[in-house]
C-alpha cells in the first residue's frame, strides 16, 4: 500500500481540480486583475545603519524556503495556477538546498552564496523598503532587497516590540492564526476537517489541555514571579499584540490579508464580510504551548517501559529480563557521544539502589484513554481513525523528535584564535516556515536572528552585539507517570486519601467543506479527565485494583514562563559574557541544550525544571500518586516543586569543543528517549569535529563543511556497515546474488557511505543500488539478529521504546515523510554492540546476551547473508512504495525535503539534508 505523507488542509488546495471550475486559467486572470491592487503598501527607500555589531562581517544565516510568509488571494491563485511566488517567499530555498553539493569547495570567502549576510542594519543600497508602522514617529521597519527581512528599530521600548508584531502579522499571519488556533485545540473548526489536521490538534491538546482561565492564569503567574522583568515582558507583549492587531485592521481595510482566510471561508472575496480575530495576550500561550510541546517537553513514556519490561521478565524471568532491559536501556552507556567530554559527571534520573513506590501494570490490562468522543462524519472515519492513532503516539512517546545540532571550537583551535560556531534548530520544513528571520534593535533589546511565528517579541535564536546562542532539544525526564487508584466510579481517585472528583475539560469542533479544504462535514468532541497529578493518559490495574496513569510535566501551566529568559538573551546591557548567558538560560524551563559564542570564549548550558524526585524513585517508570513519591516541596495548586540547581545541570565554559545532536549531555544524566549508546548521529558531529580541532586552524568554511558532510551521511553505514560486512567477509561469500551486494555495499562505503546526487539536480543518488539495498537490509537483519533471542513479544514491546529505523524515507515524527531529520532513533547502537560481541572485539557497556546468531560467528554470518539476499531481491517499487509527491521507486524523491505546506503556496522539494532549519556561521572579531 502507498505510503501517504501528512497532509493540512491547505496541502490539498490544488488547481483546476480543488478549486472547481471558476478558477481555471482564464477566469483566474480575471479574478487577480481585480485583486492586484491592495497586493503593496506603500513604502520609501530610506538609509538603515548597523550599530554595535561586533562581527565584523562573519556572521552568516539561512532559513528556507524564504522570509514572506504571507500571501493574497491573488498570489495564492497565481502560485496554485502558475507556480509564480511572491516576492521573497522562496528566495532561501535555492542557497540552502545548493549546500549539498557545494560545500566541498566552500572558503570563508564563498559562505554567504549559501547563507545571508547576519550584519546588524541594511547598507544604504540594499534597503528595499522602509515602514512606519500605523503612521508612528517611534519605529520604523526597514526590509532588504535580498532576502526582505524585516529589520525593527525603536526609539521607545513600546514601539520596537509594537513594530515586530507588526512584522510578523506582515510576514506570518496566517501561520499564527493557524498555530493558535493548534494550541487551542480548535484547529479543524479553523482551518477544515482534513484528518492530518484532526490529528494535529489532538496531539498537542491531550498534553495541554487548557481553559480561558488557565491561559490567563500562566500570564499572570509569570508576571507576579519576575519582578520588573515580568512587568516589562507583559508590557512587550502587549505592544506586539498591538502591532499584530494594527496589521489585521490595514490588511483588512486595504484588502491586502492572506488568501487563506477567503480559502477557508472566513473573509468574502468579493464583499471583504467576514472578521479576522484581533490577537489577544492569551494565544501567546497557546501558541507557546505548541512550541514547548514540539521542541521542549523531554519525558514520558514510563507507561511503554513497564510494558517492555514486563515482557523482558516474562521472557527472561525477574532477575534476567531486569538485566537484559535495562541493558537494552543504555542509561548511562560508557560509548555514548557526550556534548560535555571532560569527564565531568551531572548525576540526575539515575536507577536507584531500591526503587520506591513503583506502580507497574498488570500483564496485558493497559488501554489508552480515548480522547475523541461523539465523532460524525469525517471526524469518525478510517482516515481521522488512523490519524487520531498517529497522533496518540506522538503525544506519548519519549522518543520525541528533537532535532537540531550545533558544532563550537574554542578559539583555541582555530585560525582566526576567535571561537567559531556553526548552529541552529531542525525545526521541519513548513511553507510558510514555523520561525521568522529578524533584527530588532531598541531600548534594552538588540538582536537578529530568528524567532517562531507568533512569539516574535524577542529574537529566540541569534546573534547580539558581540555575541550568539543557538539551542538543541536535550529530552532530559521532566515528566512523570503516576499511578492513581480509582475510587466511586473511574472519574473518582484518590488524593492524599480523599475520594476526589476528576475534573472534565472538553473541546468540541465541527467543519464543513471549503474551497481550501473538501473535507466532507463532521465532529468530535475532545475530552480530557484533569487530576492533580496531570491529564490521565492511561487506565490499567495494578495488583487488580483500577487505575489511571496520569503524566506530570513540570512546564504544565507554566508555559509563559521562559520569556523571561529570552528577553534576558535579546538584552545587551544583560549578556556580557559566557557566565551570565548561563543564568539568563536558566530562566529557560523548557529541556534544550543552549550554546554561546562571542569572540573569547564559548558556553553550554543545559535548561529545564528538572524537578527533584522523591528517594527512591526510578523516573522510568509510573509510581503511585501518593505523598511519599511525588516531587520535593510539590504544590499541586501552583505545579511548582523544588528543581535542581543549576550547577547540577550540564554546564561547561571554554571547552574545546562542543558538539550536539540530541545525544546525551554528560556522564550519568539520564535522558528520556532511548537510543543514548555507541552509535548516535551525534557521532556524525563528533568524529568529524574532533579531527578538526587535532589539527587546529578551524574555519567558519571547514566546520561548515564538517557539517554538511555529517547531513548527507548515512549513520548506518559510516558506523555499523563495516562491522557487518566483516562478519559476512569472515569467510568468502560465495553466494552470486550475495556477493554483488556486498561488492556494491562496500564500494560504498569506501566512497563514503553519503545519500547525495550524482551531480547538482541529477535527482538521482550515486550508489543507489547500494542505499537501496541498506534501505531493505536494515529492518530484515535486526529481525534476524534480535528476534529470535528475544521472542517476538520483547522484540515488538522494545519497538514501542525504540523504533527499528529512521530512514530518510521513513514517515516519522508529526510531519510524516519528507521532513530531512533522520537516524535519530534505531537500533544502530544495539546491532552495532551485538556484532563487535560477535566478532570477540571489545565492548564496553554491553547487551546482556549475545543475540546475532545466538553468538555463533558462523550462524551471525548465515542470518546476514539471508537477509542481505531478501534485501536485495526488493525492487526500488519496493522499498520507496510512493505517495502523493513521489512516484514508486525514485529513491531520491523518496527521500526529499518538503516544505510542507500551512498555507496556500507550494515550494519544489529539494535534494535530502540532515541539517538544521534554521542555522548560524559565526565568529566575532571583538567584544565590546
């Protein structure tokens, strides 16, 4: 069966078809000569200067597919019916996608054909346009002629934040609109019923499933707790409200809002009817929820453990299958890739001697609790059926898809003696994209760089004065299970010994079809039973008595509270160094990996509410909801609990280097996410970087090219193929079909073992018979190596913790197939173990058992051999089955980015990277 990319709405918006007769080709030029018009706002050519910007010219940035984000109805139509695209909503797409086979003869000189100049201000000849926004004296948006960022300078505090929500209504309404409507879990009676849209709201509302009351009640918490900064964070958010809004009035009177809304049936075409709903300080929450949930929320997944567990004891016995889980755990695996290498250990959501207070399921009695209720129409059908199922994995899984990397070289090891930094968030591909570009310059703030949609007040990832930071996702355990007993009915348990009420929190949608969206009518009702110790997830018996497991998140109902560490970021007169970029990060209560750069010396710090469990408790796994095993100091009214401090998160100052890609942080700090062990794509950053800095002189030009030669590598073969091959070559494979495949595996190999292009838009991979077959291969011989030892009842329930494989090609994570990000999770380090134990060679940290061939080299090698001929006997049809961008076989396009669309314009697909979305080149020449 085809397998189908994650499709909004909008991805469906195709013409003539979608759009029925009145919008072929003729009809759409008659319609757009009556739009053309209100398309511009007036603007003048004027003279930005740069100020303060300590770079020296060697601060470069990129983020596809390009700045505007916006679009009319008659852009929209033009796109849909000629491909054309409005000015500067693709012009990034071209550099960033050139990267991959460019960047082999890259100099520091050639860095700005794939990135844009990240200069503070717009030289005198570049300025494109410049706006006073709402006719005010106090802010003035100049835009450039390259790229068309929007470039904010305020003479008062309140207009500079009122010019960047301004900006960003400029630049991403529509999406804003979109992702609040997301967080407040009213996507499909927004945008249309699609069912990857029924699935989008219902993964993010089941893990904040927030009231009015409760949005609220987190702005207000976050003011009251931060002083003067609180103060100022609410007064910036409501300027950016205020400029947000003061676009929505101009776009509406002058008819120059996006085409989407008239798409989706909120604006008429014709009469201009219809409202587009003024922002209010509450969806800046609901927005930040969806971005804490994405990017930030590190844990779960305790319930998935027990199971897999369970199985390994019922397999094994206690006392093994204990041994051979955690095992296959890899807690604190002695191979793994750290970002801080020194040695230093952060001891955190370690296994305790004597686990305390433990709840674990009876065999086979777990359900997941139902979030969709009193379904009609398409809200109920087979495809918002599967959709709904995606969408509970997603949102319950620990195997989060983090994304983003960073590689940073002390100037120590490099040419200049000025650290260099190559950085960014892999946020996906989204058209229009998730952040924005942006430079703001004001009382107290000064920074460009990037900032998601909606939540623009501050830059969230950039560059200051004489400084830049960057993040990647860290997935340290900030979430618990907790077992409640059930009491009365199911909607009763009890707390502290009192048979307390569940409280019910319900959203209900219905959707008609549009001319953006088809959808046949229909709704739902999502429902989530609230408890004290979080939104039950799951019921099951423990010991015979009825449960539900609830999931306890430390940033639940505190969602507003990082502002205050990035507006500490944005504010020049606060960071001035390595050590108070720390503490301003420490306000950050989201789970990321920060890094910092600035002409001297390089930082890391890894933020998040790590709340201090009580003795005894092991994180993996759900514990009764009882006083003696919740969090230190625990008030379940506020959700406030004692957290570690802040030296006892991964920290480190001037190392040599630091690299990142999810991988584990330091010594004996547990992650939730499984799949910390020997082999990990950080390995990708960290062979490549090390080798760099022992031989000193390191450029902006060789840590790009380090980077870029790490995205196109393909993890399973520059780690784990070698090992296998040697154990197929351990004697002559005599084998005809065998053997050609191993011959083209290793030709390969030897020529890298990269998924890239013959040449430059070839669309075609060189060794591809090769990647086909490693493609096939690597489901088959995990099967063939692990199932057997482990029956297929451990082998399917360790699935559930860790996925097989993830592949370029692979749907995975919340956009489906087509999102770059790939070999984050997989067995790569378990095969990578087992083999070397088969070989004899040395390993540290290994499985308990030796699986490949129950250790029997020469078995190992027949189960190799085997599947390596199924494998190659897979047509490309296959292996890559298509879907709707993709015809059957072609590898390359299976492969391919997308940028999927939000709205109403479509971008081409380009050429596979694993690489950040969003990204920083820096190296500053001098520091204030």
């Amino acid at each position: 069966m085809p397998r189908r990319t994650s499709r909004t709405a909008l991805d469906r918006l195709r013409t003539p078809g979608r759009l029925t007769g009145f919008l072929k080709t003729a009809s759409i030029c008659v319609l757009i000569a009556g739009l053309l018009s209100p398309l511009a706002q007036t603007a003048s050519a004027a003279e930005a200067t740069a100020a303060n910007d300590y770079c020296g010219g060697q601060c470069s940035d990129i983020l596809p597919p390009g700045e505007n984000g916006n679009a009319t109805l008659a852009q929209v139509l033009l796109n849909q019916a000629f491909g054309t695209q409005p000015d500067h909503a693709e012009d990034q797409l071209g550099p960033y996608a050139n990267l991959a086979k460019g960047y082999s003869a890259l100099t520091n000189s050639t860095i700005n054909t794939f990135f844009n100049d990240a200069s503070f201000g717009v030289p005198s000849d570049q300025v494109a346009s410049t706006l006073s926004p709402a006719g005010r004296t106090d802010v003035t948006i100049v835009r450039d002629k390259k790229t068309g960022v929007p470039h904010i300078t305020g003479t008062t505090r309140y207009g500079t934040e009122f010019g960047a929500g301004y900006a960003a209504a400029q630049d991403r309404l529509w999406l804003m609109d979109v992702f609040r409507h997301v967080g407040r879990g009213q996507l499909t009676a927004f945008a249309g019923g699609a069912a990857s849209n029924q699935g989008l709201e219902q993964q993010f509302w089941r893990n904040a499933p927030y009231s009015e009351a409760d949005l609220q009640a987190q702005i207000d918490n976050a003011v009251a707790n931060n002083g003067t900064r609180g103060q100022q964070a609410l007064a910036d958010a409501n300027a950016y409200l205020a400029g947000i809004n003061s676009y929505i009035d101009a776009s509406d009177s002058g008819r120059y809002f996006p085409g989407e809304y008239v798409l989706t049936g909120h604006k008429d075409s014709v009469t201009n009817a219809g409202t587009i709903d003024h922002f209010k300080i509450t969806d800046l929450v609901a927005l930040a929820s969806v971005i804490g949930a994405l990017f930030g929320s590190g844990g779960g997944g305790e319930v998935n453990n027990a199971i897999s567990l369970l199985a390994a004891q019922q397999q094994y016995g206690v006392t093994k299958g204990t041994e051979v889980w955690e095992s296959f755990r890899e807690r604190n695996d002695p191979e793994a890739a750290l970002t801080v290498h020194n040695g230093e250990s952060f001891p955190y959501a370690t296994k305790p001697a004597n686990a305390q207070g433990e709840a674990l399921p009876d065999a086979g009695s777990v359900t997941t609790e139902p979030l969709v209720h009193d379904a009609t129409g398409t809200g109920g059908d087979q495809s918002a059926s599967a959709a709904s199922a995606t969408a509970t994995a997603n949102a319950l899984t620990s195997a989060k898809r983090g994304m983003s990397n960073a590689l940073v070289v002390s100037g120590k090891y490099t040419a200049s003696g000025h650290p260099v930094a190559v950085f960014g968030p892999q946020t996906g591909y989204f058209a229009p994209q998730l952040l924005m570009l942006q430079e703001i310059q004001g009382p107290g703030i000064s920074a460009r760089g990037a900032s998601f949609a909606g939540l623009s007040m501050y830059v969230e990832l950039g560059r200051g004065q004489d400084y830049s930071w960057s993040a990647t996702t860290s997935g340290q355990d900030i979430i618990d299970t907790y077992g409640v007993e059930l009491c009365q009915d199911d909607y009763h348990y009890l707390y502290h010994g009192t048979c307390t009420a569940m409280e019910k929190i319900e959203q209900k949608n219905s959707w008609a079809p549009t001319t953006a969206d088809g959808t046949a009518a229909g709704s739902y009702t999502m429902r989530v039973w609230r408890t004290k110790y979080g939104p039950v997830e799951y019921r099951a018996t423990v010991g015979g008595k009825k449960v539900a497991y609830t999931t306890l998140r430390s940033s639940y109902m505190h969602e507003a509270d990082s502002i205050i560490g990035f507006q500490m970021l944005n504010d020049p007169d606060y960071v001035k160094s390595p050590q108070t970029f720390q503490s301003a990060v420490q306000h950050i209560n989201y789970t990321f990996n920060w890094f910092y750069a600035d002409s001297t010396h390089t930082a890391y710090y890894n933020s998040g509410n790590n709340p201090v469990r009580a003795s005894g408790v092991d994180a993996e796994f759900p514990v009764w909801a009882q006083a003696a095993y919740e969090w230190k100091n625990w008030n379940p009214t506020t959700n406030t609990a004692d957290y570690t401090p802040a030296s006892a998160h991964p920290n480190s100052i001037d190392q040599d280097y630091y690299i990142s890609w999810n991988n584990k942080q330091a010594l004996d700090y547990a992650t939730a996410s499984w799949g910390d062990g020997s082999v990990h794509r950080g390995n990708l950053l960290e062979d490549r970087v090390k080798k760099l800095v022992a031989a000193g002189g390191v450029t902006r030009a060789s840590l790009v090219k380090a980077m870029a030669d790490a995205s196109l590598a393909d993890l399973r073969a520059e780690d784990v193929l070698p090992d296998l091959l040697k154990v197929i070559n351990s004697s002559t494979v005599t084998d005809s079909t065998a053997a050609a495949a191993v011959s083209k595996l290793q030709a390969w190999l030897t020529a890298g073992g990269k998924r890239t292009e013959t040449s430059a838009g070839s669309k075609k991979y060189s060794d591809a018979d090769a990647i086909r077959i490693l493609d096939a291969w690597w489901p088959l011989l995990a099967q063939g190596i692990f199932e057997p030892g482990l029956g297929t009842g451990l082998y399917t329930a360790l699935q559930a913790n860790l996925p097989v494989d993830e592949s370029p090609s692979a749907a995975h994570g919340p956009t489906g197939a087509h999102a770059g990000s790939s070999f984050q999770y997989g067995w790569w380090s378990y095969v990578d173990k087992d083999v070397r134990a088969v070989l004899g060679e040395s390993v540290r940290g290994p499985l308990v058992d030796k699986y490949c061939g129950g250790g029997s080299l020469s078995a190992c090698r027949d189960i190799l051999i085997s599947t390596l001929k199924t494998a190659a006997g897979k047509t490309a049809a296959q292996v890559y089955p298509g879907d709707d961008l993709c015809s059957a076989g072609d590898q390359w396009c299976a492969d391919s980015i997308v940028q999927r669309t939000l709205g109403g314009i479509k971008h081409y697909n380009i050429s596979w990277q694993n690489r950040p979305t969003f990204q920083q080149v820096v190296e500053f020449t001098s520091h204030r």
